[in-house]
C-alpha cells in the first residue's frame, strides 16, 4: 500500500507521498530452519538484504518536489521460533511466539526534479 502521511518540522508541515512501493531484489545468502523438539521451529536469516523501488513526492509551505527512490536495506538478522500446538481436533496449528530482527545498513537513494 501506499504511504502518506505529514511531519511538523521547524516552521511548517512537510506532507509526504510514497506510492508505487516495488520489492524488487530479495537475498537470503544464509537461511535455516530447525525443529525444536516439543516445541516448535526456529527459523534463523542472516545477511540478507532486500531492495525497493518506489515513486515519492514532498511539499511544503516553500517547496514541492517529486521522483523516483530505491532504498537497499543489507546485513539484515531474522530470528524466528513458531510453535506448533495440536489443537481439539488433533491438528497441529502454527503461531510465531518470538521474532527478533536487525538490519545493518539501510541506502536510501531519491531522485527527483530539485
């Protein structure tokens, strides 16, 4: 979906639009996934990263602008343990109980018209 929203800053309000948000890059260079028995999986992602690609536009009271922007985000951490519980009826169900994540480096690159 669509971002939009607005910022006070300083003198006057900043309005904002992120539109046209594309994932177009995904890398899972290290990924595991382990049973923990009697209680779950443990699914652990390191160094990842992951690239996107949207439209933004700004304006202010002084100024507008708008472009195109790519943000890269590296050295990403994910954490996670799903229990699997058997419920009434004997099937098991899947519920995330922990999830711990961390990025490293974020790149954020706009172009536009200023």
């Amino acid at each position: 979906p669509d971002l939009t929203g607005h910022e006070k800053f300083g003198l006057g309000n900043v309005k904002y639009n992120i539109s046209r948000i594309h994932v177009t890059a995904v890398e899972l260079p290290s990924a595991s996934i382990s049973l923990l028995p009697g209680s779950g999986i443990k699914l652990v992602i390191g160094n990842a990263s992951l690239t996107i690609d949207m439209n933004w536009n700004i304006r202010t009271w002084m100024f507008k602008d708008s472009g195109r922007g790519t943000v890269h985000i590296s050295k990403v951490f994910v954490m996670a343990i799903f229990s699997t519980p058997l419920d009434n009826t004997g099937s098991t169900s899947i519920s995330l109980t922990t999830c711990r994540t961390t990025s490293g480096d974020i790149d954020i690159k706009l172009n536009g018209k200023s």
